[in-house]
C-alpha cells in the first residue's frame, strides 16, 4: 500500500470542501456601508480557518491548504478577504480551546469561521495513525480490533461533544456582538477504501497465486471486516460532530452555525492500494526446488 500524507490530505480537503460549504447557502455580507476599497484596508470581511492537520495541510505547500482553495475559489468572488489560519498539527478539540485558537476568534472579528477538530483527539486520532499502520502491514484483524476499541470508547466522542459546546458556546457569544458571523464546522472523510469495492478485487488478487489462492483468500478476506469496522468508528466521529452542531443549528434557526459533510462528497476516492504478493513454493516434482513467486 502506498500513502503520501500531503497526497491524501490534498485529495481529501481541496476544493471539494470548498464546494461542499458554496453549496451549504452561506452568503457572507460585508459590514453595511461599507466600499470595496475600505474592506481591501481594513479587512472588514475577514476569515478565520482552525483545526487541526487538515486546515493546517501538513506536509502540503500553503496554495494546497483548503482554506486558501475556499478563499480563492469562492470566497474572492465576494469581494476581498483576509485569511486568519490558526490551525496546526495535532491539534484537539480540547486544544483549540486551551491553546489559543478560540481566544484569536475574539480579536479578529471575523465574517466566515471553519472549524475542524476531532479527528487529533485521544483514541481517536488512531483510525488513521496506528490502525491504519496495521493496515498497511497487512494485519487486517488488527486493524478491526483497533478500529473497535476505537468504536466502543464513548467517552472520547462524549468529550469531544463537551468540548465543541463549550467552543460553540463561544462563537455564539461572538455571534451576537457580529450579525456577519458564519460559524461551519467541518466533518471527516473516510480515508479507507470501501469495503463493498474491495471484495471483489481481493478475488482477482488470489487467483494468480496458483498454488497459495486458499491461504490468500483466507488472509485478505480479513480487510473488508477492517474496512467497515474503521468506516462505522469514523461515521460515529461524524455523527458526535454533526448532533452537537444541531443544537446550536436550532438554536439560531440554522443561520449562524453549520455542519460541513465531507465524507459523502469524497467517499472511496482517498486511498489505492498496490499489492504485491511474494510468495514461496515448494516443488516435490523437482527434488523439492522452492520457486519464489510475485
């Protein structure tokens, strides 16, 4: 399996996240009275992006990072902006608030607001950091019992629920003093391939083998288990994030505060995996000569 980190983050956070928001109906209003040439000096329509690794584009130039595509690609169509972008590497729900993130929101003032935390947070951030190694390794049954432990620790989605309402929390206070606050927070994608596509490439991957198709079938029919195992731990990641932003979604009629699905918009278009198989075998015809086989 191949896996490029700046590759990855690229496919999943570029300009579909940009669309994904364009298509979410918000229209950020510059200040009233205001000209195009003062909003240029001033900064009146300003935008704050925070999170985590994907908003911070690890490992990827600063024109790839997806809160430059969104300003770029839909938010200049408005009028000029200025980008704030706060986020950075490993940071947590509970970082962002600790850290400094949240206390930049009350000195910018700013018009558009995106948030992507979670995905960093204890236990969590193991669906792409360890069991994703397993995966890599080919230790498929691994990678289901990580993904499960995962899955089954309610205490870190609860904690991240806690901390994205005392974060919403905040930016409702903000939101009162700004009628042009848009606050979006951002949901994951699923990395992974999905288990339904795979099955039957696994197929196709042992019949070659000859001599060895039962003992690969049998090894690599342990992947699609691990793949929906890690899709549901990451649809949970998602769902914790959308419900909290549903209480303040009503709470404001659905105009301030947004949740931004990422994971239907780029689904089983993240990840390729390039096998190859090695394997020995052993030729009683020939003396028992062991030919290596790719």
């Amino acid at each position: 399996m191949t896996y490029s980190p700046g590759r990855l983050r690229r496919a999943l956070m570029g300009s579909l996240v940009a669309i994904a928001l364009a298509t979410s109906g918000l229209f950020l209003q510059a200040p009233a009275g205001s000209s195009s040439t003062a909003v240029a000096v001033d900064c009146a329509r300003r935008y704050l992006a925070g999170g985590d690794h994907l908003p911070a584009g690890h490992e990827v130039s600063e024109t790839e990072k997806y809160p430059k595509q969104l300003l770029d690609d839909h938010l200049a169509n408005w009028g000029p902006w200025c980008l704030y972008n706060t986020s950075s590497n490993g940071t947590t729900s509970s970082s962002y608030i600790s850290g400094g993130q949240l206390a930049r929101s009350w000195n910018l003032a700013a018009n558009l607001v995106t948030i992507q935390v979670g995905g960093e947070n204890s236990s969590i951030v193991d669906l792409i950091d360890s069991c994703f190694d397993k995966l890599k390794d080919h230790d498929f049954t691994g990678a289901n019992v990580c993904a499960a432990i995962v899955l089954a620790n309610q205490s870190a989605f609860t904690q991240l629920q806690l901390n994205l309402t005392t974060i919403l929390q905040q930016y409702r206070v903000l939101a009162a003093r700004n009628p042009n606050l848009v606050v979006a927070v951002i949901g994951y994608p699923n990395p992974y391939p999905d288990a339904i596509e795979v099955t039957p490439k696994i197929v196709e991957l042992c019949i070659p083998l000859m001599d060895t198709i039962a003992t690969c079938g049998i090894r690599w029919a342990q992947l699609p288990p691990a793949l929906v195992t890690l899709d549901l731990a990451i649809k949970k990641l998602n769902s914790s994030i959308k419900d909290d932003v549903a209480n303040f979604q009503r709470a404001a009629n659905g105009q301030r505060f947004v949740f931004v699905d990422t994971y239907d918009k780029l689904r089983d278009h993240c990840m390729k995996m390039e096998v190859t198989i090695k394997t020995k075998v052993e030729h009683p015809e020939e003396n028992g000569a062991v030919h290596e086989h790719d």
